[in-house]
C-alpha cells in the first residue's frame, strides 16, 4: 500500500514545545517508495513531569553500519514550560503526543531511553537499560505502532514502558491535526512482544 507524501519529518516529528503543534503535512503529495513511515502516542502518567527531558531512542536492527547510522533517531520530550514542567502534548490533558517516524524501509526497534533532571550544569542525565519495542517501516506505507505509556514513578519490579493498541483512538487524533493524510490506508503493527529488559516493559 502506496503513501503519497512530499515530506512527512526529516526525522522527528514529536517535540514537546508551543512550535511542535504548528507543524503540519504539506497537501501536495508527492510519491515516495523509497521510505516509510512508523506513527504512535507517547503517554505519561502522572499529572506533572518529574524531569524536564526525556529521550526515547530507536535504531534499525537489520542492515550495514552507514544504514544504522543515518536511519538512527529519538522522540524527545521537553516537559518545560516557562519556570515551571508541564506536560505539552496534543490530547488527553495534554499527557499524550503524537509522533510521526519517517526512515528508509527496514527493520526497527526502540531500544533505551534516558531522561534528564534539570536542563542547566546541574542537570543529570539518568540511562535505561536496554530493550527492544520492534517496528517496521515499509515503503510507501503509514504502520502504526502503537501507545507507549511512560510511568515516571514505576516501582521497582514493575513496567516502566507498557505498549498497547490504540489506534482507533490515535489515527482518530491524527486525523484532527492532520486531515489531508489518508489515515485509512494505516496499517496495524503494534508491537505484542520484545526484549522486556527483565520486566522494564510491559506488551499488552
């Protein structure tokens, strides 16, 4: 299944700042089956960040060194507004964003995550370990990939990421902010198993 498209995001399309919800698709599709994209919802519990970046990093799992490299990328948070953190997103009080992954057709997989405290010299940047939510990006094609729900007060022993199927909810959110994409022609890959890392991610 063929998605017309001029440029979807150079890389990344979720950003957590006021500039992020001006971003729109352009409405003169053009064909492109040399890339793909991955599309899903980034959730946080909790009624305020208790960091004020958060990184969540994807890789392709299949391919040479050059191929890695240049389809590399993250989905990043800034959870700051003025003085204070707050939560930006684009639905369901402002705790879930929206993220579009554009890349060369392959094989995928979020991997880590990191977060830092306090943006400034002081700030300390704290590594997950690693995991593998997968995904694939298919030429010409919108695959959903699912909600990832963050919970920064996860207990020890219990998900620190959980991945669940949302997406009539969430091609539904898409569609509000980007009506002239075919949103019907997305296809369901949500992920149902991976790397848990020893529980740090739950697959519902």
């Amino acid at each position: 299944m063929k998605f017309m498209y001029k440029t979807l995001v150079a890389a990344l399309l979720l950003v957590a700042c006021s500039s992020a919800n001006k971003d729109v698709l352009p409405a003169d599709f053009t064909p492109s089956p040399q890339r793909g994209i991955a599309v899903g919802t980034l959730t946080f519990e909790g009624d305020k960040p208790m960091n004020d970046i958060y990184r969540l990093f994807y890789n392709a799992v299949k391919g040479d060194k050059k191929f890695r490299k240049r389809n590399a990328g993250k989905i990043m948070i800034k959870a700051r507004e003025g003085n204070g953190r707050a939560f930006t997103g684009d639905f369901n009080n402002r705790k879930t964003y929206l993220f579009v992954i554009e890349r060369e057709p392959g094989q995928y997989a979020f991997t880590e995550y990191n977060y830092l405290n306090h943006i400034g010299p002081n700030g300390m940047v704290n590594f997950s370990r690693e995991f593998a939510i997968p995904f694939d990006i298919k030429a010409g094609t919108i695959s959903y990939i699912g909600e990832i729900t963050y919970n920064d007060a996860a207990l020890p022993g219990t998900p620190k990421l959980v991945v669940t199927d949302k997406m009539d909810r969430d091609v539904a959110e898409f569609g509000k902010k980007y009506p002239a994409v075919p949103w019907g022609m997305a296809v369901n890959n949500t992920a149902k198993s991976g790397d848990t890392a020893g529980g740090l991610v739950e697959f519902r």
